[in-house]
C-alpha cells in the first residue's frame, strides 16, 4: 500500500445505484429471516461472543436507525462517545443495551418500518457530506485508518446486516438466502478491496451463488464464497493474513 494510500480516507468503490439497490435487497432480507424465526431461535448463541440472535437483532436494528435518522445518527454517536472505549464496541453495546426491553415480534416489526427509511435516508446523503471524514478513525489489520462518510453508509452499512444475516442463518440452521445479483454483488467488491488492501498477486476461486474467480498468479486460493468473507471478517483465518472491514 502507498502512503497516499495509507492515509487518504477510504470511500466507496460501489456505484450509488447499485449501492442503494444493495441496501435494499439486504434489509428486506433481514426481515423476511427474522420473520421465519420461532420462539426458541432468538436466544440461540451465535458467532459473536456474548451476543445470542436477539441481541444481533437489536444492534442490526440499531443501526438500521442510525441509517434511517441523521438525528438518531448523532444520538447514537454521543451517547458512545460518554460510553468511552473502543468507539465502535460502545455503540453497538448501546444499541443492543436500548432495546432490552423489545420483545422478538417488537424488533422485527420495527426492523421492517425502518428499512425502506433506512434506504431513503442513505439514498438521500449528498455528496459533499458522503465526502466528509468520520470523526472515528478505525483499525484494520493493526492500523489506524479513517473512512469516508460515504464509505460507511454505501459499504458497511450494507456488509454489516449481511454479515450478520450470515450469523444468524448459521445460528438458527435456516437457509441462507443467496444469489449472484445481489450477493455475487457484494462478495465481489470484498474481493476488490480485499486485493487492494494485501496488494499482492492471487488467484482466487469463490465457490457458491456469490461466487467467481479473480485475479492471476501468485498462490491459488479457493473458498466457499460466504466462508471467505467470514474469515476476512475475523470469523476464521484471513487470507493472505488480511482483514476487510464487515
């Protein structure tokens, strides 16, 4: 990686569209697999130390609000910021720690009113503030790094759900919902930045609906698509010992 690299703030490789049709796609997802869980699916542990699905749900229903409210945005990030400590580990203790008291019907009939205002408040981000820094640096693969609002509202808001849906399926044993045109989608540009972040050559083999091949030369690696992505996300052993941000 360059130094120009190294500190300029990381944005968004995705095109808006395709980045709002993403996000979409995604929470809609995450509503239909909430709504299929049964009574006793909820407090099944999951890939996440000390988080059972209910208290995924609720950090994925948290952020979903941020998404859908530049003032619950802004709540949410002052009231972290009192929390102290890693930033990012208060917030979603906060969110997970507000709705302690919302019953598994109560967040997934939230989940479902918020999404379509989580898409248009994302949808609706100009471009001057998509370019602004987050006040929040970050650390990834054992280094500091800032990102681009636009960054973190058309990228991670995105991986985060879909990570997470990811987590749960895997929880509950359901199906995991998966197709080349929203899922090959978002594997391929963890691909890319994975690629530019290592900056070394690779052939990689991803098997599955999400799935593809890229790159050439250097060593060959092959994974299931998902299982990739689990493991850039620190559920496993990244490859080419780098990590991509979920």
């Amino acid at each position: 990686m360059t130094s120009a690299l190294a500190t300029r703030p990381r944005s968004s490789a995705l095109d808006r569209d395709i980045a709002v049709r993403l996000a979409e796609t995604e929470y809609g997802r995450v509503v239909a697999l909430l709504d299929d869980l049964g009574p006793q699916d909820w407090a099944r542990p999951t890939d996440c130390p000390g988080w059972d699905v209910r208290a995924m749900a609720a950090h994925m229903l948290g952020m979903a609000e941020m998404s859908a409210s530049i003032r619950e945005s802004l709540r949410q990030v002052k009231a972290a910021e009192k929390r102290g400590g890693v930033f990012i580990d208060a917030l979603t203790e906060l969110q997970v720690a507000e709705r302690t008291d919302m019953s598994p019907a109560g967040i997934t009939a939230r989940y479902a009113e918020v999404a379509p205002r989580a898409v248009k408040g994302r949808r609706r981000m100009p471009w001057f503030v998509r370019k602004q820094k987050m006040g929040q640096a970050q650390q990834i693969n054992g280094r500091d790094e800032t990102w681009t609002l636009g960054f973190l509202g058309d990228v991670i808001m995105t991986r985060d759900p879909w990570m997470h849906r990811v987590d749960i399926s895997r929880a509950v044993g359901a199906p995991l919902v998966l197709t080349a045109d929203h899922d090959g989608v978002l594997v391929d540009d963890v691909v890319r930045e994975w690629a530019q972040r290592h900056g070394r050559p690779f052939t990689l083999h991803l098997t599955g609906p999400a799935g593809g091949t890229w790159g050439e030369g250097g060593p060959v690696l092959e994974f299931d698509a998902v299982e990739f992505c689990r493991a850039l996300s620190g559920r496993g052993s990244a490859p080419l010992d780098t990590e991509v941000p979920f």
